[in-house]
C-alpha cells in the first residue's frame, strides 16, 4: 500500500520535513547568535551603568554622613560661642 498526501509519499514528506528543520534550526542559531552580539555591548553598558549607580549611592551616603557630622559640630560651636560671650558678658560687668 503507497500512501500519499498532496502528490508526495510519505518518505518525500519525511525529507521535507528533515531539510525544513534543519534550515529551521540553522535559522534560529544564527538569528540567536546574532542577538546575542548586537546586545553584548547594550549587557556591558547596563553593568556599567549600575556600578556607577552603586557608586552615587555610596558616596551619597557618605555625603549625608558628613552633613550630619558638620551640622552637630556646628551646634557644639553654637553653644560654646554662647557660653564665652556669655563669659566675657560677665568679666565686661565686673569691670
């Protein structure tokens, strides 16, 4: 018995299909590939551009540390001025 579907026999379908997915395959790899290459640099970019992101932040946080520090020296200073003003206040009304 010869089976057939369109004109083809089943081992000519077989071989189509064999070459279809073989060209299929060999497609798919190169467009992979291809994919691949073009976003590798856009990959390398994005690291970049996440390490420098990293690095704002920590140097953010270290800016804020120091503006912490700044202001409670400048509250020490604030009161030390006021205890030798008050200080000298007292000496200008003794004399």
């Amino acid at each position: 018995m010869h089976h057939e579907f369109l004109g083809l026999s089943l081992s000519d379908w077989t071989a189509i299909i064999a070459i279809a997915s073989t060209f299929l395959g060999v497609l798919v790899k190169a467009l992979t590939h291809s994919l691949e290459t073009a976003l590798t640099p856009l990959r390398m970019t994005i690291k970049e551009l996440n390490d420098n992101i990293a690095k704002q932040e920590q140097l953010g946080s270290k800016r804020e540390q120091m503006i912490q520090d700044n202001k409670m020296d400048i509250v020490a200073h604030t009161k030390e001025l006021e205890d030798h003003e008050r200080r000298i206040s007292k000496l200008e009304d003794e004399k």
